[in-house]
C-alpha cells in the first residue's frame, strides 16, 4: 500500500460494475482493492486495513449487510467507514442498512460524481488528510495541503516521513499505534522496513516538535507503541 493514498475497499460481485467503480476510484487517486464477495471481504479487510468500504448489499453467500453486521460489531473495524450500495431504494430498506451500522446508503443506478462525493465526505471524517484538509492538535496546525506545520504560530520544518508520522498522529489523537501499523501507514505495506525504523523517525518527530522547548505531544506506551497525547 503507498503511504498517504487512502485505501478503498470495492466489494461487488458484478465483474463490470466493480471495475467501473475501481478504475473511477483510481482516476480520483485512491488506492482500490476489490472484492467480488462477502468472505473476500471480509479477509482482505483483515489483511488490508481499508480507509472506507464501498460495499454491495446483494453479494453471494455472505451478504453486504452481514458483512457490514460484523465489521461494526468488532471494535478494530467499527469506525471503517461503509458506504452501501443497493438497488433496493424503500425506505425501510435505507433504514435497515444505516441501522446495522453503514455510514451511507446509495440506491442503484447511482450517479458516479456523487459516490465519488459521498467518499470524500467519509474521509474528511476519517482520514482528513489524505484529501488536503487542516488538522489541529492543542498548539500544533499541520496544513496537508501545502505541507506545512506550526506549533505555537513558529512554523517547523520536518521531513517527509516525520510529516507523515505527524498527520497519522493527529489524525487520530489518543488512539496508540504498534510500530507494524504505522510502518504499514506511513511507509507502506510493499516496502521492507524494520520496525526499530520507527523509533528513530519518532526521535526525529519530537526533536522537531520540541525545537522551540514545547512539552513533547507523543507518548510511548510500553508494549504496545506510540500515541499523540
């Protein structure tokens, strides 16, 4: 996976529809994976770690609102966020999608501008640098449109792994990061790098941060890997 593209996870079991969907997807600069059922997906989320799930309700065997049951019942994939796709358009068709937990409905045949919309506006939430948007923590403003970060209104000047690290960080404040998913995120999945790595580019990361003797943001927690706050 290329480090700073969001992953897209399309799970449609019509060869043309799912490859409309993908190369449309890829067009907008997204990184696709495909699923043509609901097993695949299921086993490709586990492996892929996804930004967001574009996911088809009718599906073979295991159906997308099962699929979508499950990953919202687990606690490492409840907050990926799905967007189903159905041909079914009654109302209480939309409200059984949403209450088992999707993020958005869209009804079959679908405008592929406003799907393309609608995954931009689940990854503002959810990924909000991927798409060039400010992110803020306490003093510190990263700009991942222009690639700039301030702390304190003093601007810093960091590398582009560290800046990287930096929006993974403040992307989802608290949260604790292991050294294999952050090496998974900001190198990404196809490059071979040991996770010692980390350490040395998160030294780096405070020393930047810290240049003009603010309070080091990142907390090491033993065992398990690296928090922002």
């Amino acid at each position: 996976m290329a480090a700073d593209q969001p992953s897209v996870l399309v799970v449609e079991d019509e060869p043309a529809q799912r490859e409309v969907l993908a190369y449309n997807l890829e067009a907008e600069g997204f990184l696709v994976s495909k699923a043509e059922n609901g097993e695949e997906a299921l086993l490709l989320v586990d492996e892929l770690s996804p930004d967001i799930i574009v996911l088809d309700w009718m599906l073979p065997n295991v159906s997308g609102i099962e699929v979508c049951r499950r990953l919202k019942m687990r606690p490492d994939t409840r907050s990926v966020p799905i967007i189903m796709l159905s041909a079914r358009g009654e109302e209480v068709d939309r409200v059984r999608g949403l209450e088992t937990g999707a993020d958005d409905y869209v009804v079959k045949p679908y405008s592929l501008v406003e799907l393309m919309a609608r995954v931009r506006t689940q990854l503002r939430r959810t990924r909000p640098a991927s798409i060039g948007l400010k992110l803020e923590f306490e003093d510190i403003v990263l700009d991942a449109e222009t690639h700039r970060v301030m702390r304190g209104g003093a601007p810093l000047k960091l590398g582009p792994t560290e800046f990287r690290l930096l929006s993974t960080f403040m992307e989802k404040p608290g949260r604790v990061w292991s050294r294999e998913q952050l090496l998974d995120r900001v190198w990404g999945r196809d490059i071979y790098v040991d996770t010692r790595t980390v350490d040395v580019h998160i030294g780096r990361l405070r020393k930047a941060l810290c240049q003009y003797e603010g309070q080091d943001p990142i907390r090491t927690v033993r065992g398990a890997g690296y928090a922002l706050g």
